[in-house]
C-alpha cells in the first residue's frame, strides 16, 4: 500500500473504505484482548469458511433451481496467481533487512554508550516506558495508536489553527525550558550548538 493511500484512509476520504479498514482493526484487537491468538484466528477462519461454504451451496441450488450451467462461483479467485513473485520478496526482504541493521547499529551506539548524552536521552526514554508498561500492555498501546492514527489527523485538519496555536505556546516553552537546563547543566550546552 502507498503512502497516498494511507493518507486517504487516515483522512476518511472515502468512508465507507476507511470504517471497513478501521472496524475491522479495531473488532481484532479487541478480540485478541479478550482471547488468544489462536482462538482469534480459528474463529475468523470459521466465520470466512461458513460465509463460502453457505455461499457455494446456496449458488449450487440456485444453478439446480435454474437448471444453469454457470459452474464454480468461486472459479474466477481460484484461477488467479496467488504466489509473491521473488523479485517482490527480496524487495521486501532488503528492505527489513536495512531497517534491521540500522536498528541493531543504534541499539549498540546506545547501549556502549558512543555518546553520553544520547545514551541518557535513551536511558530516560526506557525509563519512562517502564511506567507506560505499568499503566498499559501491548494491546491496549495498539489500540489506542490505531484510534489515534484514525481520529487524530482528521481532527488536525478540522482544527488546523487552533492546534497550531496551542502547539508553538508548548514549544517556545519547552525552548525555554530546555535553555535553562543546558545553561545549568555542565556539557549539555556544547553538545546542543
């Protein structure tokens, strides 16, 4: 999916496509909050097989009923190519693998410590998650990021100058804030210019 699409969806340029993609994220996460993964899947994978099944038996009568000849009503899915071709496959594949590498290069450069302010940034980053771990779990967190990335940005367009206001207040006085802290704070003030 490119980024022009998800921009459409997140923005509700079209509805009824969004509401789909949206429920149908949100009715997942809830339900694995409520039970596992695997009773998750096998339950989608018997609501899908009943949704086809009475479908190709309903179909099967009508073509009875009607004494047609139409044949499978599925024919048409079942003769396209579902394979991922390879060239699709190492696209993906490098690009994971990019991402990985860089990942595994900054967790080091964090974690020996290259730069010690960084490395402090970073340590009260962990800090702070370890509350946000005790307030919320891992599902809870996606399902709030997903109302958020579904609510906030039409929000934001609908609210534009009043948002922008209130966030360049918050802003200058975070400056401010961090101003006083690198001018007490030996060494902060270097590593800043």
């Amino acid at each position: 999916m490119d980024a022009e699409r998800v921009v459409e969806l997140v923005y509700w340029r079209d509805v009824k496509t969004t509401g789909v993609v949206f429920g149908a994220a949100l009715l997942l996460l809830l339900s694995l909050s409520v039970c596992s993964i695997v009773s998750v899947c096998s339950y989608i994978g018997l609501a899908l097989l009943s949704v086809t099944i009475c479908f190709r038996i309903y179909k099967g009568i009508l073509q009875a009923i009607q004494k047609s000849d139409e044949g499978h009503p599925f024919k048409l899915y079942l003769d396209q190519e579902v394979a991922l071709s390879a060239d699709l496959a190492h696209k993906y594949s490098d690009v994971i693998l990019e991402k990985l590498n860089w990942t595994i290069e900054e967790l080091r450069r964090l974690f020996l410590v290259e730069d010690l302010v960084d490395s402090i940034k970073f340590a009260i980053l962990m800090w702070i998650l370890t509350y946000i771990g005790a307030l919320f779990n891992g599902l809870t967190l996606l399902i709030l990021g997903l109302v958020g990335a579904f609510s906030c940005p039409i929000i934001y367009e609908k609210h534009q100058a009043q948002i922008d206001h209130y966030l360049a207040l918050v802003t200058n006085q975070v400056k401010d804030i961090v101003e006083k802290i690198q001018e007490k704070v030996p060494g902060l003030k270097r590593k800043a210019e």
